[in-house]
C-alpha cells in the first residue's frame, strides 16, 4: 500500500520527501513564565473564617425566604445573600451553601420564590434557618402565580422564579434566576428586615 502510493505522488509530481518551507531558526524559544514563589498558595496569607464572618458582618442587607415545591411537598430556607442580577433579561442571583439540604430539591424542582422579609418577620426567619425542622408548620402561604411556588403570607415583596443558571464560588453555589413574575404589597408589612452584625434591624425614620 505504502509502496503504491508512493508511486502516484511521483506520478503526479508531488513530493515524497520532507523538505523545510522555511530555514530553520536556531534561536531559543521565549522562556515560559512559571508560578513564582510569593503566588503558591501555601505562601498566601489564610483569612480567619471568624474575621471573615466579622468584617462582613459590617454590610447590612435584607433577608429572604427562598421557597419551592416538590413531590415532598413545600421546602424553603433563609437566605441573606440575594441581590438583583440584570434588567434585559430579568434575573436575580442569591447564593446558596453546597452543604444545604434544600437545595437539591430546588434544583430537582426548577424554580423558587425568593420572599422578601418584612420588619416584623424575623420569627419567620429564624424558622426558616434550622435545618431538619418543619419549616412550614403553621406557616400560611400560597402559590406564585407562574411556577407555584410558595408565597408566605405577609411579605412585602416576592420574586417567582425559574432556575436559570447555577456556578461555582467555593464552599457555595451561585444561583440565577430568570424572573417570571414579581410583585409588592403596601402597609402593613411594608419595611423590609434587616440584617447586620448577626441581629436583625429595621430601618430608622
């Protein structure tokens, strides 16, 4: 075979020998640039997880309840971290420990609702943050309009979502939603709840 095709390329006045296109060039090749000693990460300057917590803990933000429903039936946990991610499309983020045990079956589910917290609310939310209880006993709520998600009673805001897009960021995940519906209340319940330094506040008029 080999023997053969040897034959036509001659045949047909192509090269059976390689030959360099260009002259070669005896210069070295540029150096790669290696890690350097001060980046390798035992050198690097480790945070204490307390101080982390600490300082942090300086930037006051709101508090949700992110809830879902499946087989099970309904399921939710408090969650601090959410914030609104982009206009066109619309989506939020909130930000999830790989650890947590609601989170696969928000996951599995495909959607959620982040509500909002009001000022009164913090009972609501310190139920929503142990892990292994009823969370729902005695809890009133309804349904999203568009996912069917969960809707507590009372809170001052709400966001139905669908799960758009999930990443990485260390021990946690990072969550986008696609927003598919959204809605506030007035009056009672208007003022959000407030976290800061570990304890719950409410804004000063």
């Amino acid at each position: 075979m080999a023997a053969t095709a040897v034959r036509y390329l001659r045949s047909v006045g192509a090269a059976t020998t390689a030959e360099p296109s260009e002259p070669y060039d005896p210069r070295p090749r540029r150096r790669l640039r290696a890690v350097g000693d001060d980046e390798r990460a035992r050198d690097r300057v480790r945070v204490d997880p307390a101080e982390f917590r600490a300082v942090l803990g300086h930037f006051a933000s709101g508090v949700t309840v992110v809830t879902t429903r499946d087989e099970d039936g309904p399921t939710g946990f408090a969650c601090q971290s959410f914030a609104s991610l982009s206009l066109d499309p619309p989506l939020v983020v909130f930000m999830v420990g790989r650890g947590s045990t609601t989170w696969p079956r928000i996951a599995r589910a495909g959607f959620f609702c982040v509500n909002v917290l009001g000022a009164e609310q913090g009972g609501l939310c310190r139920g929503f943050a142990v892990s292994g209880a009823d969370k729902f006993a005695g809890v009133g709520y309804g349904e999203a309009p568009v996912t069917g998600a969960p809707l507590l009673d009372g809170v001052p805001a709400w966001v139905d979502c669908r799960v758009h897009a999930v990443h990485t960021g260390g021990d946690h995940l990072i969550v986008v939603g696609r927003v598919e519906a959204l809605g506030s209340t007035e009056g009672e319940g208007g003022e959000p709840l407030l976290f800061h330094r570990g304890r719950f506040g409410r804004l000063a008029r």
